[in-house]
C-alpha cells in the first residue's frame, strides 16, 4: 500500500519581507525575532532600534505589557525603511490562587502601518522574594532576580544582567529554555494573521 502523496509546501505571505526592524538593542530580543523570521522571510534583514516602550521599567498586568509591546513596535516602524516592525515586552501578571502569585508573560507585536498583531509567550513564576518587591516598587525585577540569584549561588553581584545572556527563564530552566527561543515563540504566535491574512480579514474575524 502506498502512501498519499504530500501536498507541496506553502509559500510563505512573508517571503517579499526584506528588512525588519526591532524596537529594541537587547541581543536576545534580537536572536529571537532573526530566528523567528529565518523560516519564513529567510532574505529580510532584521536591525535594532533603540526606542522607548511608552511604560513602565517594570509593567505589571497584560494591559501595561501589550502597550510597551505595541509601543515599542510602532516606534520602530515610524522610523521608516521597514516593511515590519517588532516590539516585544515582558511583564508581571497576577495569578490569584497559586502560591507563587506573579508570573512573567512577554508580548510580541508586529506592525506594518495598517495592522497590528499580538503574540505571546509561555508564563513562568517568579520567586516571591523579587517578584513582590518588583511590583511594590516598580522596580525592573531582572536586577532583582539577578541579586537574588547570585545571593543564592554565593557570588558577589557583577556578571552580566541576565536580560542581555541566557535571560532569567534561561537561568530557572537551567539553560534548556534561553530568553531568545522564550521570546521566538511569541514572535512567531504574533505573526500568524500575516501569515493567513485571508482568514484574518475575513468578515466576522478579529479585527
């Protein structure tokens, strides 16, 4: 008995894309939407911008963390040059009922000047001991992690921030999951509607 066929791959709708341009200059931030992107528009270009999220150091809540997301993206596209633009923001969100109470959750959007998309991460718990003092104070909970961590391991803080390496969930996972595949997944999850605009636009889908 032999076995059906296989359709033939699908062209991807980002295939033309050729320069995409980041709101941020942190280099996991940037690996994740280069490798993100690789599968899909494998001749773009991906480049850093340096611009502000609009937020908080610290944002708490989805709605705080959608807006430095969106915030930063459509900065980046103002820029001009970019055929899409990409912000992508971590926050805290409460999770009322669980011991460990404030969870991370990070938010891509993309833009491209008439829409808009969001995607987001996997969530992990914090420790208790930064996540409280992050959201009492808004104080960013990645050097407080860091002071944390170091405190645990018996180092004297002065490594580099985890945000620029392996990130916080990299360190926790113990290096199986590094904040640029964290953040890939939500760049790709934002991206589904420019990859099937047909059903995105379709009356009655989101708006």
């Amino acid at each position: 008995m032999t076995s059906a066929p296989r359709p033939a791959p699908r062209a991807s709708a980002l295939g033309a894309v050729r320069r995409v341009r980041v709101g941020s200059t942190n280099r996991p931030k940037l690996e994740a939407v280069r490798e993100a992107f690789a599968a899909l528009a494998p001749a773009a270009a991906v480049e850093a911008a340096s611009v502000e999220s609009g937020v908080s150091e610290q944002p708490v809540g989805f709605a705080e963390i959608v807006a430095g997301a969106r915030g930063r993206a459509r900065a980046a596209f103002a820029l001009g040059g970019c055929e899409l633009a990409v912000g992508y923001e971590d926050g805290l969100v409460e999770i009322p009922g669980t011991a460990e109470r404030w969870f991370n959750v990070g938010c891509a959007a993309v833009a491209d000047g008439r829409r808009e998309a969001l995607g987001f991460s996997s969530g992990f718990a914090y420790p208790r001991a930064c996540a409280a003092r992050a959201v009492a104070e808004r104080a960013p909970i990645g050097a407080l992690f860091d002071a944390l961590w170091a405190a645990r391991e018996g180092r004297i803080p002065g490594a580099p921030p985890s945000a620029g390496t392996v990130g916080n969930v990299g360190k926790l996972t113990d290096g199986a999951l590094p904040r640029s595949d964290y953040a890939r997944h939500a760049v790709l999850c934002a991206l589904v509607s420019f990859l099937h605009p047909e059903l995105y636009d379709a009356p009655g889908g989101p708006a």
